[in-house]
C-alpha cells in the first residue's frame, strides 16, 4: 500500500491551547508575572478590547506608536511558541523564532512599507509590522506567518519552499541567508537607488523602488565576522568615501550569541562604530520609545544623507536558538534567567500601561486576543495543502519561454543609436572579427536598445577590462553604465544582484574564473534561488561574464588558468554558457541577455581567454577564427536557443563534441582526418548547463563512434554528465572521452602535462576509428 504524502494526508487539528505546558512555554512564562503586576489608572482613549485607539496629538504622538509596536511583537511571541507546538505534533517545520529580537518591530515602524527590506531570520516583529503598516488586517500577516510555519503551498511568498519573511506588497524580499550573506544584495539595492536619483531624467530607467526610498538590511552579531558581511560594510563606506549614494541601513541585532559562542562584549561597537563613511547609532533595547525614536533618527539619517548607517540593537535570545537547541548545555542558568529580564515584550507591556495607552486589564485582554488570533491562523494553516510533486517545487526554479526569449534576442535599436554607440564604423561593416571583438560590439548593441543594461566590474571602465574585451565601451555608453567597481568578487556580484532585483539588466565581470570561487556563494545561496524561494514574485536578471579556461601557453599559472567548472554546473535552475568562435558568440550572449530580461534567467558565460584575440584555425593567416559581425536583420537567423549546439561539418565516420579551447582543437584534428578522406563532424557544445543531451545524441547515431573531449577535469568535468546523460538516452555506439587530470594547472610549460592536448585528441579519434 502506498504511502501517502504530506500533500494528500488531511493534517490533524492542533487542539493545543497555546496559553498552557507544552513546547515553547518557556517563551511567555516569565511574561505572566509582568501581566499580573502591571498597575496604572485607566486611560479613556483605548477601546474596550485594546485595539489601537486614536492617537492623541501633541506630546502623545510617540507614545501612540507602541500601540502597534505591541501588537507585531505579541503577535511575533506567540508565533513563536506556535511554532514549537506544531513541531511536536508533526504540524510544523521550522523553530528558530524572534523570541528576545521584537525590537525590530520598531524599525519598520520607522520606516516605509515601500522602503525595500532584507530581513534576519528572527525578523518576526518587523514582518508583522510592516503587514499593518501596509494597511492589512491584523490576522492576515498572521497566517502568513502560520503558512510559512506549516510548509503550506498558499504561503504568499516561498509557497511552502521554505520558512522566510517576504512579501511582494511588502517591498520585503526573501532571505535565506543564516550568515549574512544577503548583504551585498542589499547593498546593490541601495546602490541602484542611489544612482538612479544622480542620473539625468533622460537616462533612468524605472526601477521597482520610489526614488527616495532606503534599503533595510537586518543581521545577527556572529553573522557579523563572517567574510561576506565584513565585506558588503567595507564596500558600503568604500562607497560612501568617495560620495556615492548608498541609502543603506543596516541593522544588527546583537544578542550576544552565535549559536553557543558567545560575542565578545563590545565587538559590535569596536568594529563598526567610528568607521569612516557608516554612521553608527546604538540602542540598548530596554526602553521601547527610546527605540523608536532611535530607529527613526536612523532611517531619516539614511534617506536624508543617503549614505549607509549602522543600527546597532541590542537584543536578547529567549528559548534557545531554535527548538531542538538545548542551551542549558552550554550556557548557565543565571546567565538565562538575566536575559530574560531584558525582553523587549515586557519592557513594551509596562510602557503601554505607563504611558496611559492602555489599563492593565486591557493589556491582558489584549495578550489573550492576539493569541487566540495565532491559534485561529495555526489551525488555518494547518489544513493548507502542501508541495504534492517534483514539478510543483520547482516550477518557480527557472522559467523558460523560448518563444519570447527568441523575439527579445534580435531586437535592434535604430541605426542612428547603433552609431551613437558604436562610432561612425558600425561593426557589420568592420570586416572579420576576433572573439573579444564579437563580444565587445554584442554587449554595445543589446546596451542600444536595453537602456537597463549596465556593465560593472574590476577594471571594466577606463582600462576596458583585462583583455580588452570592454574597451572603449565607458567612453561610448557612459560611466554610470559602465562602471569600475571595487576589488571584491562578492561586492561585484552583490551591485549587481541587488540592481537586478531593483530592474536592471546588470553584467558583471569576474576577472577570472578562478577568482568566482570567492563568492561564489551569490550565486549558489543568493541569485540562483531568489525566484525558487519567492514563486517568482522576485528575480534578479543576471548575466555573469567569466574569463576562463587555460591554454594561455603557461602563462599566469592556477589562478589565470581555472578549468574547474563543476561548482557552476551543479546550481539547479543555472544556465552556463561557453562560445568559443566569433561566429557564435553574438548569438549566444544575446540569447542570455534576452532570458535575463525575459525569465529573469541567472547566466555564467564562460569565455575561453587563449580565443579572445586568436585569428586563425588551421594555418597561419587563414583567418579561420575570426567572423563577419551579421547585421540586426540577419539576427533571427543566428539566434541560439539556450541548450542548442552547433556542429561543424557533416562526416559520417566520428562525431567529436567538445567545447571551448576543445573545439578548436577538435576543429583542426577533423581537418587533418578529413585530407586522409575520413569524415568527421564537430559538435561545439556552446551550453554547459543545460547540456544539449539531444543535438549530441543526434549527431553521435549520424556516425556510430563518439569522442567527447574535455578541457576541464575528468573528476567533476562536463564529460561526466554528458556521457551519462547519452547512454541515459540510449546512445548505444562507440564511446570514449578525453579530459584534463584532476590536477590545477601549474605555472610554465608543466601546464601540457595536466590538460587535454591537440595530440590527444588525435590519438583517440584514430583510436576510436581502428
């Protein structure tokens, strides 16, 4: 009998009464004591069940904020103890709460709803808040929460994906960072914001925030040491110092904890207070007002100077950092017990009584009302149907829609545009062109008629990148379109995630591929599952450009000569595109740029280093590597769907797939094989991920015989999941492959000793041929 799924099995009733033992009590006990003691007169301007009353005016309209203040962290508190008890019946999924943080609650109170925000993990109270700030119903944010809780596919944000903060009405973008890493996004937000108010009107393009707004950015006291962190506040003040505007602020919640490992007290302020371009504010989070008046001095800093602030809010952990986190074992009792003097919760509840906001039995009727709201919202969610089948959890993952991708690939601006940016000399009309030359004059035309595009990277202005490959295009587009950044691979790639997300069509380079490696994790933990863990309702259009690959005759040594590119191929939903000839590589990063704009489609292009300015194939002066520019209406026939291939020749005795460096290689073997009347064809694979299983397949049965050669190396290479997906298809021919050793490559002429050489190519066609 088969089993069933979470999806189809009718969920139980959580009977549990929230206000009672069991799970997560530890949360609220020492709240109760606070109930019971609370004593004040009454105060007329609160309703008889205390929901917010009119504010007062005059010296009443601070204190009328803790109003709302109190009902996101009850709200947050009971979650939170909700949480617990659908863990222990099987109901729920996720237990690190916001227990000790609600503080936060007062920093989107001290911001907008459109301000965009990119949210903690224990972002409890300021979610809540910022829902009724919005102008929701109090139990809507609620079940949202519940939802998220319960793993239910109608959650308004992941679907059931995973347990985050986000809302696309709510201007709060989803994180799954534990460490920070979402902090250079954060910053490219606030980045794209800032240049969009210096533009001239003539040249912004829409973006998805207002003009004025501010980016929040929230992150715990140990996340603080980690590289990716000290890096996005190091490129923030690196910014702001030279009078770039980075509305930034960003907010640490300092618990005093990472996990078990305690802060060092006073780390936070000796590494981020006196910091030249970061403003640095504090709060001790024991006075609810002082709070909120100290999270909106820090906003308004942020909006009206437009430049990063650091909020430091002291916070507390109750309950652990998550619900199967037994804290006794590592941390004393008194050391717990003093924590829990400090929760913000209770500091809010005496306040709204001191303040005549509301009488003490209209604070208790209040704690009773907003947790039966929970318990309603709990049992709700519950009932939601969750994720039933693979297609449905990755629907969202990668969108594609060639149709479209196609239509938008060969668009062209007007000529009088294509001149302005290319010069008097349009590149159709320039004769043959090398690689670096085809790929230079694609990224000015798709930036003609694209007016979001924008390229930024080390050295990508002025200097015009490395190799060349930019040159003249800062002159030619602008520098607020191409723009020479800092030297930090994630601050790269978080300017251009975060511009992305805000409606950009940003094209970082990496210098090299061997540099990528350093952050990586932007791609992998931030782009590549933004619209997995948002159903779409956020994405970040993206196209990476890579040098890379070896073959630069033992220049440069490892990190000028990567040929790892498993770390690329394994991120699901990632497209990893490699042109190697002139006469493809148009085609193929218009094609990306078009299914970034398009699908919002994450793309790494690969592009081989030793090809950028080689000319000749076979013999010297052939010209066998270069490529006329084809005009805009010859572009629909060049156009190249993701995970097509292309193949030279139509030989019916090998069929030889490589790509990159390999295709030249493999290209000159035929040639030779071919004055010997052997008939060969080249298959150029072009897309690494997704590969072109089917064009291979195709061409392999053309000939019966099958030589994959392989530049990168034979453990974890691209051979690897080409091979195995072809005898998946039932390629049933003679097979064999070449690759590279599991080896870096060294310095000098030991480079030949470790990579795939012409010879061997060779050597195994005939091999393969006998």
């Amino acid at each position: 009998m088969a089993i069933p799924s979470s999806a189809e099995r009718a969920p139980r009733r959580l009977e549990v009464d929230l206000d009672g033992p069991g799970p997560g009590e530890e949360l609220v006990a020492h709240l109760r004591p606070v109930l019971d003691d609370l004593t004040a007169p009454p105060h007329p301007s609160a309703d008889a069940d205390g929901w917010p009353a009119e504010n007062g005016a005059g010296e009443r309209a601070d204190a009328a904020q803790l109003l709302p203040l109190l009902d996101a962290q009850l709200a947050s508190r009971w979650l939170d103890v909700a949480a617990r008890r659908m863990r222990a019946a099987d109901e729920g999924f996720y237990t690190i709460g916001s227990a000790g943080h609600e503080a936060n609650a007062a920093v989107a109170l001290a911001t907008r709803p459109t301000d965009p925000a990119l949210l903690h993990y224990r972002s409890g109270g300021f979610y809540l808040a910022r829902s009724r700030q919005a102008g929701r119903a109090p139990r809507t944010g609620i079940l949202d929460v519940a939802l998220g809780l319960a793993a239910a596919r109608d959650e308004p944000i992941a679907g059931g994906r995973h347990k985050v903060f986000g809302h696309p009405d709510l201007a709060v973008i989803p994180q799954t960072s534990t460490i920070a890493s979402h902090l250079p996004r954060a910053l490219g937000v606030a980045w794209a914001i800032g240049r969009q108010q210096r533009l001239p009107a003539r040249l912004r393009t829409p973006l998805r925030w207002p003009d004025d707004a501010l980016v929040v950015a929230s992150f715990g006291d140990a996340s603080a040491n980690h590289s990716t962190a000290t890096g996005a506040v190091n490129a923030a003040c690196w910014s702001a110092r030279q009078g770039v505007a980075v509305p930034l602020l960003l907010v640490c919640e300092d618990n005093g904890l990472g996990i078990s490992v305690p802060t060092p007290p006073g780390w936070i302020a000796a590494m981020f207070a006196g910091r030249s371009g970061l403003e640095y504010r504090r709060d001790e989070g024991r006075d609810p007002l002082a709070t909120l008046a100290t999270a909106r001095a820090a906003a308004d800093y942020a909006r009206e100077h437009r430049m990063p602030v650091l909020l430091h809010l002291a916070c507390v952990r109750i309950g652990g950092h998550a619900g199967s986190d037994l804290e006794t074992a590592y941390r004393q009792p008194a050391d717990i017990a003093s924590e829990l003097e400090r929760d913000p919760l209770a500091a809010t509840l005496r306040a709204v009584v001191a303040h005549g906001l509301l009488t003490p039995e209209q604070v208790r009727r209040r704690w009773a009302l907003v947790r039966d709201e929970v318990v309603i919202a709990i049992r709700e969610a519950i009932r939601h149907p969750r994720l039933g089948s693979a297609e449905e959890v990755m629907a969202p993952l990668a969108p594609r829609t060639p149709a479209a991708v196609a239509e938008c690939a060969v668009r062209s601006a007007p000529e009088g545009e294509r001149r302005r940016v290319h010069g008097a000399q349009l590149p159709e009309d320039e004769g043959r062109l090398t690689l670096a030359q085809s790929i230079n004059r694609t990224l000015a035309d798709v930036a003609a008629v694209e007016p979001g595009l924008l390229l930024l990277g080390e050295d990508v202005g002025r200097k015009g990148g490395v190799y060349g490959v930019t040159r003249g295009l800062q002159r030619r587009l602008g520098a607020s379109r191409v723009v020479d950044t800092l030297l930090d691979e994630q601050t790269v790639l978080g300017l251009a995630l975060g511009s992305g997300i805000s409606g950009l069509l940003p094209v970082p380079e990496i210098q090299y591929l061997a540099y990528l490696h350093n952050a990586e994790d932007q791609l992998r933990g931030e782009a590549a599952t933004l619209q997995f863990f948002s159903g779409g309702a956020y994405r970040n259009p993206l196209v990476v450009r890579v040098p890379g690959l070896a073959y630069q005759k033992g220049f440069g040594g490892h990190f000028h000569n990567d040929n790892g590119l498993a770390v690329l191929r394994d991120i699901p939903g990632l497209v990893v595109a490699c042109p190697a000839h002139p006469r493809d590589a148009p085609a193929v990063l218009r094609t990306c740029l078009a299914a970034a704009a398009v699908d919002g489609s994450v793309c790494v292009v690969v592009e081989p280093i030793a090809l950028y300015h080689e000319r000749d194939l076979a013999t010297a002066g052939d010209g066998g590597w270069t490529a006329p520019y084809a005009a805009p209406d010859h572009w629909s026939a060049q156009h190249v769907p993701v995970g097509a291939a292309r193949t030279w020749g139509d030989g019916p005795d090998l069929t030889i797939v490589a790509f990159g460096n390999g295709l030249r290689m493999a290209l000159r073997v035929g040639i030779r094989l071919r004055d010997e009347g052997i008939g060969v064809r080249v298959v150029d694979l072009r897309w690494l991920a997704p590969l072109p299983i089917d064009d291979v397949l195709r061409e392999a049965r053309a000939t019966g015989r099958l030589l994959v050669v392989d530049e990168t190396r034979a453990t974890g290479g691209v051979s690897e999941g080409l091979v195995t997906g072809l005898l998946e298809a039932g390629f049933d021919g003679r097979l064999a492959r070449i690759a590279g050793d599991d080896s870096f490559v060294p310095l000098g002429r030991a480079a030949a000793l470790v990579l795939v050489s012409e010879q061997d190519v060779e050597d195994a066609a005939r091999l393969l041929l006998s």
